[in-house]
C-alpha cells in the first residue's frame, strides 16, 4: 500500500493545474507524476483507461480521475480555508466551464484544426463565459466570496489559457474585473508554486512529492 496518494500530473494541463491548486491549498501531500502526454505511463493507463490527467490514485487504491472529483475529495479530505460552503457554486461554473466554454476554448486554441469556423468566431464563442465571470465579479476579487475559494481555482487555469492564445486581445476586452482577478492568480505565490518543471516520471526513479 502507498503511504500517500499517487498523482498523475501534467504541468501545463488546465484540469491537471485545478488540482494542484486545490491539493496544495489543502496541505495534502501526493507522490507525483508527471506525465508526458505523447508517451503515457502504463501504470496510468492500466488504473485509468481514458488515460487524461490528473488521476489520483488513493492509498487504498481507490481511483479518481476526474479533477472536479479530486478537487471534491480535497476539500472534504482537509478543508483548513473552509471551502465547503463553495463546493455548489464551483461545481456549477465548472459545469459550463468544462461541458460549454473549453469546447470553444480547444477551437480558438487549435483554429486551425477547426476550419468550419474561423479563429475570430471560435475565439467570439468564448465570451459568454468571459462575460459571465467579468460580472460575477463585480463587487468582489473572487467568485464565492471575499477571498479566494475553491471556485476561483478551479476556473483560472481555463480563462489563463484563454488569455495566452492572444494576450493583447485578452487586454483589449471590456472585463476589467476579469483581467485583475487573473492577473492576481498569475502573480500568486500558490500558481508559482504549482508550476515546478519536473522531469517526466518514469519507474524506478526517486520519488517525488507535491507539495
């Protein structure tokens, strides 16, 4: 049996970035690994067949491999911000986040790979959510409540990928509340911390751990 949760991550991975997030938030240590995901580990995909990141794997060898369920798990695991109260709202946004804006997201991102629109329609499509988040806003730093929750971390590594197809675009739009409350998570000691570059894991190797 594992002495702590294993973790199959990938760094620039927005779902894989949420639960980092809300894992280091929550002070519970992981072994990680980090995966390329060109040449997946078979030990990810023989526990987890869609072979995506993040997958947990629990020391009682129970799997999740959805991020919204390990953020879920997290939360309720060890909650020393009192984030339960915020569980609702963020599965709510994550809901439109992942089912409706990141299936735009992909299509602006990759335009090219998505011909029957173009780039300016693919990347139009998008600001609904943009404007959804630009108003919840309003009044507030964060999404749940006067201080970061689990709702904003689980929301901006997609709106940061948004921002970085087209950085000067992302600027010139009319969210101001939108673009402060990303430039406080970029500049956040907590994004720092969960972008560490490790190499990609492989068996054998020495283990390493997050946080």
């Amino acid at each position: 049996m594992n002495e702590f949760p294993i973790l199959y991550s990938f760094r620039r991975c927005p779902y894989a970035m949420r639960a980092r997030l809300v894992l280091l938030s929550c002070q519970i240590k992981c072994e990680l690994r980090e995966v390329v995901l060109r040449n997946k580990p078979q030990q990810m995909v023989n526990i987890s067949p869609k072979a995506t990141v993040p997958v947990l794997e629990l020391v009682d060898g129970v799997i999740i491999d959805e991020s919204c369920d390990i953020i879920i798990w997290a939360v309720k695991k060890n909650d020393p911000n009192q984030w339960q109260p915020h569980l609702k709202e963020m599965e709510e946004l994550v809901k439109i986040n992942d089912n409706q804006f990141k299936i735009h997201l992909d299509k602006y991102k990759y335009s090219s790979q998505n011909p029957e629109l173009t780039k300016d329609v693919h990347r139009e499509n998008c600001n609904f959510y943009l404007k959804l988040i630009n108003e919840k806003l309003k009044g507030s730093n964060f999404l749940s409540a006067d201080k970061q929750t689990v709702t904003d971390l689980s929301i901006f590594p997609f709106i940061r990928q948004f921002a970085f197809v087209d950085k000067d675009y992302f600027d010139k739009l009319p969210y101001p509340h939108l673009q402060k409350w990303l430039q406080y998570h970029l500049q956040s000691e907590l994004f720092q911390n969960i972008m560490t570059k490790y190499d990609p894991w492989h068996e054998g190797q020495d283990i390493i751990y997050f946080p």
